[in-house]
C-alpha cells in the first residue's frame, strides 16, 4: 500500500490512488506475460535489460503531474516492468544455473525479488516522510530499476548452464555430420 500512500500524498484521493494498486497489479500480470512470450523469441537477457529501462523510465515519469489516462498507462507500464520483470527473471535464473543447483538458484532470485517488494515500501515511507517533490520520491524509486538493469547486462550469459548445453548440442551435431561425410572412416 505504499503506492496508495505516495499518490494520495500526492493529492489523489484514496479511491483514485486504490486504483492505481489495482491498474499496478494487472500491469504486472500483463508484463509478466507479454515478458515471457518477448523472451521466447528473443535473448531473454536483453528482454529483461529493456524491461527494467521500462521501469526505470516509467517509475521517474510517474512523479509528473499528467492526465490521469496517462497515469494509469504509466502505472500499467510500471507494474509490468517491475513486478512482471521479477517473474521472467525467475524463468532467466532457471536457464542460468546448471540442474544440480537449479533450484538453489532460483530460491535466491526469488528471495532477492521479495526482498525488493519488502523494502520498497520501507523505502517510500522514508521518502514520504522526508517530504521531498513528488518526482524526486519517484527518481529515488527508479533507481533500483537502473541496478537490475546493468546488472542483467553485466551477466556472462556464455557461462551459464543452457549456454553449456547449447554448446554441447552443437559439437554432438557437428561430429555426427563429420562421421556422415563420404569418404570418412565410419560413414
């Protein structure tokens, strides 16, 4: 309820900032699906780059006085790219580690994805207390967004264990065609 805390501090009413929440969390199921279905058809790790500049933007955008159709588009994108982003990590950090250590990994991402979702209104009830602009409470807010963005980026994706498999799928392809060339031993 913190997001319903900033915009009524805002000057929205209580009815108008609820809904935000609700505008918030239909953005994050939309975001989670729409980020699955970019990340099968694209580089997941880029998917998940371009989904926390989306955050990032939105959030900062969101201290900005506007219409409020704008608004909720702004909300909905939010909530897409935050709350959305944290499940299409989960399905990154399950290609990431290798089976042995699969589910450890995915435990960690989801226990540093929570530990977002607990801090975030410790950290807005700070801000609103602080009494500082509207946008300055909403810079402050992006700026997570911008970590998890450079942090995706700064992943090695070639280290991780579907990149290993993909490689191992290759040199396997690569030797059954050598062994079918004609004139080779075994063909």
């Amino acid at each position: 309820m913190a997001l319903t805390k900033l915009m009524a501090s805002a000057g929205y009413s209580l009815g108008s900032a609820l809904t935000f929440v609700l505008v918030l969390n239909v953005g994050a199921m939309v975001g989670a699906i729409a980020g699955g279905w970019l990340a099968d058809r694209f580089h997941i790790k880029y998917v998940l780059a371009g989904m926390y500049a989306l955050a990032a933007v939105s959030l900062t955008l969101l201290g900005y006085k506007m219409p409020t159709p704008a608004l909720f588009v702004l909300i909905g994108l939010a909530g897409a790219s935050t709350i959305g982003t944290q499940i299409v990590a989960n399905a990154y950090a399950g290609q990431f580690y290798p089976m042995a250590v699969r589910a450890t990994g995915l435990g960690w991402a989801l226990g540093v994805g929570r530990s977002g979702a607990i801090l975030a209104p410790i950290l807005i009830g700070v801000l609103v207390g602080m009494s500082l602009p509207l946008h300055q409470n909403f810079i402050a807010i992006a700026i997570p967004a911008v970590i998890g963005m450079v942090a995706v980026l700064l992943i090695q994706h070639d280290r991780s264990a579907s990149a290993s498999a993909q490689r191992a799928e290759a040199v396997v392809a690569l030797n059954k065609a050598i062994t079918r060339v004609p004139g080779t031993p075994g063909a």
